[in-house]
C-alpha cells in the first residue's frame, strides 16, 4: 500500500511553493535593470568552468573529512555570505540598497543568534528566492535545461555511489549551518531550536539545490513569458510530489536524491510550456 504523509508534504509544498513564487516575483522586477544584456547561453560556459566546480567539490570534500573545525567555520561563513546577498536582493525590490542592506544584517543577527527552525526556512525563502531570481534571468532555458540534466545525475552518484553528498549534509547539520529547508513533523515544530534538528530525527531537510535549480528554469522563462514560468513552477511542483512518494515509501528511511523527480517535472513543465 502506497503511504502519503499528506501534512507533511503540504509544510514542504508551503516553503517550496512561496519560494518559487517569491523568486519569480524577483526575477519579473528585476529583468528591466538588466536592460539589452542577453542571458548566458551554453557555449558561454568552457570545460575550465566545469574543472573549477569539480575541484572546489573534491576540495570541500577533502576538508570535511580531515578538518571538522576548519569545515564547520567555513559553512557558517558561507551559509552567512550566502543568505545575506539572497535577503539583501530581494528587499532591493522595495528598499534603497542601504536599508535593504541594513534589514538583511538584522535578520543574519536573528538568524545566528535566535535561530529557530522558523527563522531558519524563512531566511531560506528569502535566499533561494534572491539567489534563484539573479541567476535564472542571468542564464538561457536551454543552459538551466543542461544544469539540471547533469546536476540530477551528480545527485544519484554523490547520495547512492560516492555517498559523499551525505558526508557533506550531515557536516552541515552539525554545525548548526545547514543551507536548506528543515520541514518539521508537525507545526509546532517550527518553534524548536536549531539545535535540536539531527538527520533521521523529527525533521526533514530539502537541500538548496532542490529548490534553487528548479528556480533557475522557472526565472530563466521570465524574460519571455510569465505564464511559463507559472506553469514550469507548477510541474516542479508536481515532482516535489512525486520526489516526497518516493521518500515516504522507502522501506528503510534514508538520505535520497531528490533533484532527479524535481528536475524531470520541470522539464516537462518547460516543454508544455513553450508547446502550448
């Protein structure tokens, strides 16, 4: 019998959901700045690119599994440069870029000091939803198109293969700076302290990527069609869906790969969007 936790889902959609929403809101806003820039195309990216990303991976790699201290510190700065420049974008669409820049740091204060598993999702929304809007108008359809294609099979090899992509989770979740959604249980649990987030505990962590990546797509879209960045938001929606059956009917509850689904529906969101 297939099992489907229906509340559970519906958190996860919650924060997946207003995401997509808020970085196609952002990426719309932001487009009229960019003026005459054309956006990336795949030729704009060379193999000395792709050995950059594929070096600062291993290296990442290579300092969590030698040095937990100098991993830990370095999540935490990145976590922090990270959700600043995402939180600071998106209050430009409102602020002059000092307050915007001024609200960002007062949230990062609330975040690190404060931290909740509440503040920690709503300064997610805020970052992936910046960071999503910024990139995706940057980049061509077909470039995302190839991004996910080859990010979903570095998913399955870096969870089920190299097992490394769980190293790097768990490092983070131990250093309190885990960029990611933490979708509790149930809906008290967003009251709960950072410090009680443990992986296989009452908490379930959707990865930046998953988020993020179908964003791109969705924002990518937005310098031709609003409506089809609606609509690709929508099947990535649809594999949210089917990434969250797939993890709820594992006969052993484990770390899974969950771009793969999210970026397949996506794809096909893509394809019936510029269909009909």
């Amino acid at each position: 019998m297939i099992k489907f936790k229906f509340p559970l889902f519906l958190r996860i959609l919650l924060l997946f959901g207003l995401t997509q929403l808020a970085g196609i809101y952002a990426a719309y806003k932001f487009l009229p700045a960019l003026g005459p820039v054309q956006p990336v195309g795949i030729s704009g990216f060379s193999f000395y690119d792709f050995a950059i990303l594929v070096i600062f991976v291993l290296f990442l790699i290579f300092i969590v599994r030698r040095f937990k201290l100098v991993s830990s510190v370095f999540f935490k700065v990145f976590l922090t440069v990270v959700v600043f420049a995402g939180a600071q974008a998106m209050f430009a669409l409102w602020f002059s870029p000092l307050i915007s820049a001024f609200i960002a740091v007062l949230l990062l204060v609330l975040f690190w000091f404060f931290n909740n598993v509440f503040l920690q999702d709503l300064m997610m929304i805020l970052t992936f939803a910046g960071v999503g809007a910024v990139l995706g108008i940057s980049l061509a359809p077909g470039t995302v198109i190839l991004i996910l294609v080859i990010l979903s099979f570095y998913d399955i090899i870096a969870v089920y293969k190299t097992k490394h992509m769980v190293e790097l989770a768990e490092a983070m979740i131990q250093s309190r700076a885990i960029f990611g959604f933490v979708v509790p249980a149930s809906f008290g649990g967003f009251k709960e302290r950072m410090t009680r987030v443990s992986p296989g505990g009452q908490f379930m962590i959707l990865g930046s990527g998953d988020v993020i990546l179908p964003l791109l797509l969705s924002a990518s879209l937005v310098r031709t069609s609003l409506s089809q960045s609606v609509i690709v938001a929508f099947f990535s929606a649809l594999g949210l869906f089917l990434m969250h059956l797939i993890f709820t009917n594992q006969k052993i509850r484990r770390p899974m790969a969950a771009l793969p689904p999210i970026a397949l529906a996506s794809i096909i969101g893509y394809l019936v969007a510029i269909l009909f």
